[in-house]
C-alpha cells in the first residue's frame, strides 16, 4: 500500500513507514521566520537566478486544497484516481499533498508572509491517488497517476511516499524516466522503513534522504545504496487543508524540497535532459558524511545555488563499463569533476535513463 511519510498524524502503516505526527498550527504572520529551511539553502539567491518558471510538477497525492491563499495561481486542474473519484485533485481530505505542494511552489503572501516554495513561479499538477485519513493507498493508483502527468506535460514527478513494490508502479517509472521526466521520490522514514524503500529504489529515480537544522543526517531517515542526494526534514513548516499551516518531520519534506530544486534547474536549462538535470543537482551536492556517496547523504546535500550556476562536465552518453572508465579526469575553470562526484548516466537507444546505485558501486571498486 502506498504510504505517506509525514503529516498525517501518530498512526503506523503497514509494512513500509511510518507517519510522522503534525507539529504545532502555525500562523501566516510567523511563517516565513520558521522556514529555516530557505536560509540554510540559500534559496533567496537561487530564486535570483531561476524561480521555476512554468514547469509542471506532478504530484500524486492526496490531493491539493487550492483555497489556500499560497497556492490559489499555482495549481492547474488534475485528476482524481480510485473508483468514484470524480475529483480534479483540487481537493485535499488528508493535507499532505497541500503540504508538499507549499513547499515546492508556495507563492508567499504580501509583505513577506505565508509559505513561499522552492520554486514559487511552478506550476503544481495535482493527482489524488491517496483519499484515506490514514495515509494507505493502492499502488496501481499511483502507476495511473505518474503514466497520467506523463500524458499532461509534467518534467517533474514528486512521489513523496512509499509503497509495497508493485510492477505497475514500476512500468509507469520507467516510461516517465523514457519521457525525459525526473522522478523524485523520499527515501522513507525510520523506524518502519530503515532501508531505502519503493519506487525511490529504482533505478533512474532521483532518491532523496533528510538532513536536520544542523546539517547531519535525520534519524527519521532511512539510508542504504540507493540514496542520491539529502536535504531538510525536520521541523519544515508548510500549508496544510483549511487554510492552515503545520510543521512536520519525515523524508516526504526533503522530496518536495528536492522536487522544487529541480523546477529551477529545469526552468534554467531547458535543454537539459532528465538524466543531465538530475547529473548536474548530485554533482554539486555539498558533500557530507563520509567523502563521495554514502548511504546517509547520497552525494551530499542539495545545493541550489551550485546546482543553478556551476560548471558541471556533462555526463557520459555511452552505458558502457567501458566508456565509464573513460569519463572526463580533473575540471579546469571551475568545472566539477564527473569522476570525483562518481555519478554516471546511461543514455541506450537515444533514450537518457541514470543508472545509479551498480555504477555508482562499479566506479567505488574502480577507484580502490
């Protein structure tokens, strides 16, 4: 079953994860100071560059509550999945997907207040694949809901739960990843989910683990090969139904976040390819934790700034072990170094799918 991993209150859900109970309401007022979250980003400066523009952000989910003054010219019209569901996603019974959605593409309000998203010039493609107050779903439901927002334009997936592995949830990846669309999705949360759990362990999948207010790896988050890149998951305050505000912890806030951070790049360069986009946000990842990738970080932590304006060599375009082995040696001029980041792509049949965690172990046996 899907589940959702933050927000929707102390209730523990089968097999995958657990929900992380909702902090303290919030007032629009006050919001803005509490989302600590942009400063350690530098997001101020990122949205300098890029602001997201016009990129279509799918998010299956419970759905988003566009009476939240944040998200009232943010949202386009969705579609609601499950029998009976007549729903164009604009209704949210549960508040984590108008959580998520907030964090990615919240416009703000005047003079400062309410949530202001990652990339607040975004466009939010809502999909309610989720209508239970306890966070459970069906996975083929999320499979229609990602082959969906394939059909209607998204370039970003925001998958920010896990679910038992299904493998129509994985066709429907793997014809996103074959779309050039990136497919973010969270880790999972600890203690139920210790491993990296479904879909964010496919392959192609841009996983995303959390971080706290310190930098150092959220215990709330699982960890294991497959993590690509980190970022904040404790105490991230966002819209929620009603019109309200909450803060949570748990990995479903570092994938919205993540989410956001690839509007901008997307918006930046629009020529890139996914498997480029998704190249250039782990190659300038900050890196933590143990040096390269590891199973706490992935990469490192995103970094906006770096992901917007660096220098980055592109990506082999050969799967080959062969060609991986030939890839570009120390950057000059401020370039980042393939290599030494160790992330390789593969583009087979003209087609630009990443190939993560066997490369990433080949290229370790490699170095050693």
């Amino acid at each position: 079953m899907n589940g959702l991993l933050r927000r929707a209150g102390s209730v523990a859900l089968v097999a995958v994860v657990s929900v992380v109970a909702a902090g303290r309401p919030a007032f629009a007022d006050d919001i803005r100071d509490r989302q600590w979250y942009l400063a350690a980003l530098d997001i101020a400066d990122a949205q300098k560059v890029s602001q997201g523009d016009g990129v279509v952000v799918a998010l299956p989910d419970t759905g988003v509550d566009v009476k939240h003054a944040e998200l009232a010219k943010a949202v386009l019209p969705g579609k609601g999945f499950g029998e009976g569901n007549t729903t164009d996603g604009t209704v949210d019974v549960q508040g984590h997907g108008t959580a998520m959605a907030g964090l990615i593409a919240g416009r703000g309000l005047p003079n400062g207040g309410g949530v202001l998203g990652i990339a607040p010039r975004a466009m939010i493609l809502p999909l309610q694949t989720l209508r239970s107050d306890d966070g459970l779903g069906v996975p083929a439901l999320l499979g229609e809901g990602i082959d969906w927002a394939v059909e209607h334009g998204a370039k970003v997936i925001c998958i920010a739960a896990v679910t038992d592995e299904d493998q129509r949830v994985q066709e429907a990846v793997e014809r996103a990843l074959r779309a050039d669309v990136v497919v973010v999705a969270g880790v999972g949360n600890a203690p139920d989910t210790t491993a990296v759990g479904f879909p964010a362990r496919l392959p192609g999948v841009l996983a995303v683990g959390g971080t706290d207010r310190n930098g150092d790896h959220a215990s709330v988050s699982a960890t294991g090969p497959e993590v690509m890149v980190s970022a904040p998951a404790v105490e991230i305050v966002s819209t929620t139904r009603a019109g309200r505000y909450d803060s949570g912890t748990g990995t479903s806030d570092a994938t919205a976040i993540v989410s956001g951070v690839v509007a901008l790049v997307r918006a930046k360069y629009p020529g890139l390819s996914a498997a480029e986009v998704v190249h250039r946000i782990t190659a300038t990842a900050t890196d933590k934790g143990k040096p390269g990738r590891d199973d706490e970080f992935g990469f490192g932590i995103v970094n906006p700034v770096a992901a917007l304006t660096a220098d980055v060599l592109p990506v082999s375009a050969s799967p080959s072990p062969a060609a991986l082995g030939a890839l570009p040696g120390p950057a000059h001029d401020g370039a980042i170094d393939v290599g030494s980041r160790m992330t390789a792509v593969a583009v087979a049949g003209g087609i630009a799918v990443v190939v993560f965690a066997g490369l990433v172990l080949w290229r370790l046996r490699r170095r050693r």
